[in-house]
C-alpha cells in the first residue's frame, strides 16, 4: 500500500510539472512577472480598459501575454485574449463584474505570478429605511449613496442633497422612488434609474426617474457624479403607529467605486 502511494505521488508530482505555467491558478513559470496592470480611466459602461508596462525576460524576447477573467471573481479563471508581444492594453465588454489576471509567456513558459486587478463593486453592508410622505415629519424620506455607507435625511429640507427619495406616488401605491432632482421634493441630485438586465449585474431598458417598488426589486442607478449603484428592495415596511399610507422602502445596495463603469455581480439579493 504504502509503495503504491508513493508511485501515486511521484504521479501527481510529474503531472504537476508538466503543467507548470499553464494553469493560471497554479504553479507559475519562469518568467517576469508583469508590472503595472491596471484599470484604466478610459473604463466605462461594460467596457473594461486594461494597461501594463511591457515585459522583457532579460534578452530574451517575450512571444506574448495572456489574459484571464472570471465573473464574480469566483471559480477558476478562463482565458479572455492572446495578446502580442508590443501591446499593452487592452478592452474587454464585460457581462459582469469580476477578477482579470495577466502573465507574460514565452513558449510554454509563463510569468512566475498573475498580476491581478479587479471591478467587483463595494458590497454595503448595511440595510436602510426611507419613508414616505405620509410617514411622521421627523422621518428620514431621502438618501445619499457613498461608496462605503449611505446617509439618510429628509427630502423636505433644502439643505440635504438627496440621490433618491420615497414618495407617496398618488396612485394608489405608496411606495415610490424618486429621483433626488424630480417631483415634490426635487430639490437633490439627479440619479438615471433603470431596471436589471437578464443577469443581475448590468443596467438594461430606459432610464427612469421615479417608480413603483416591489419586494425583491433589483434597480441600477447612475449617480450624478458618474458613479453607480445597485439597490436591492428587501421590504415595504409599514410604519407602526403612523397613518394607513405611511410606507418606507428597506434597502442595502452595491456600489461601484470605478467611475463611469456600470459592473455589478450576478446576484439578485
């Protein structure tokens, strides 16, 4: 048994060095690591922008990069793009938000480490309540997103520059956003609204400025400042002891932190 264990290994160990370098998520090779990888400012909508300084292994030319992603920044990554040698960027359409990765190779030999980049949003932990009109005065109606909490206040007050804002609607249901610049209370900061697209993690439709909300919602909205959120609605709370209109949408939301980039994850809640 234990000489049968000991060819297993020496198995696994063979196998393990014939692959070295191939597997981006394993051993690497011997070559430069790449330097530089980044995002680049030019990044917007779905499309991601990649850039890196080139890389020479001493004399040695390189043949190329290659290029991997993986949505969500989960599981195992897949190759995206065979780059030549002489070429430093890169755009990518993505369909969600994710994890890139970049090593330089030369025949079956490959960077000693991944240089790793990401444009997974900022997942905001906490849950938030605004109300509606008809809710008592000293609740909070409006809310601003930031990229690490959100800040509640009241739509009512000139002095609070609100990104959204829950109003009674006046048809008959009572609990509608709105955009922080429409409306009653129209005095905040424009947010374009949209719903989701087929995967949860990027916009799809027109934009719209105010709407009715439903329990499991998941809306998009792109910020004034060029920034985007993902709101998910988890209830349509009654206030207790207030009028029979008096309604409030709960919420916690994702926040992109790449400006002008409409990226999210594949998660619906």
């Amino acid at each position: 048994m234990k000489k049968l264990t000991l060819i297993a290994l020496m198995l696994g160990v063979i196998l393990m060095t014939g692959c070295e370098g191939d597997d981006p998520v394993g051993p690497g090779g011997n070559l430069a690591d790449v330097t530089g990888f980044a995002i680049d400012a030019a990044s917007t909508g779905q499309t991601v922008v990649l850039t890196w300084n080139a890389v020479t292994d001493g004399a040695a030319e390189i043949d190329g990069y290659k290029l991997w992603f993986k949505e969500d920044n989960e599981g195992n990554y897949t190759e995206i793009a065979d780059i030549a040698v002489g070429t430093t960027t890169y755009s990518h359409t993505a369909t969600a938000a994710g994890g890139y990765a970049i090593e330089a190779y030369k025949g079956d030999d490959t960077s000693s480490n991944l240089a790793k980049v990401t444009t997974m949003p900022t997942m905001i932990s906490s849950t938030y309540t605004i109300w509606n009109n008809h809710a008592p005065a000293d609740t909070h109606s409006g809310f601003i997103f930031g990229s690490s909490a959100g800040t509640t206040g009241s739509a009512s007050s000139t002095s609070f520059a609100q990104d959204v804002y829950c109003y009674d609607g006046g048809q008959g249901n009572y609990t509608w956003l709105y955009s922080g610049d429409y409306g009653t209370f129209g005095n905040g900061h424009a947010t374009a609204m949209y719903d989701h697209s087929t995967n949860f993690a990027t916009p799809a439709g027109s934009n719209w400025n105010h709407g009715a909300m439903v329990v499991g919602d998941v809306i998009f909205g792109e910020l004034y400042d060029g920034y985007w959120v993902k709101v998910y609605v988890d209830a349509l709370p009654h206030y207790e002891g207030g009028s029979t209109n008096a309604y409030g949408i709960q919420f916690y939301y994702d926040f992109q932190p790449i400006q002008g980039l409409e990226l999210f994850t594949t998660d619906s809640n």
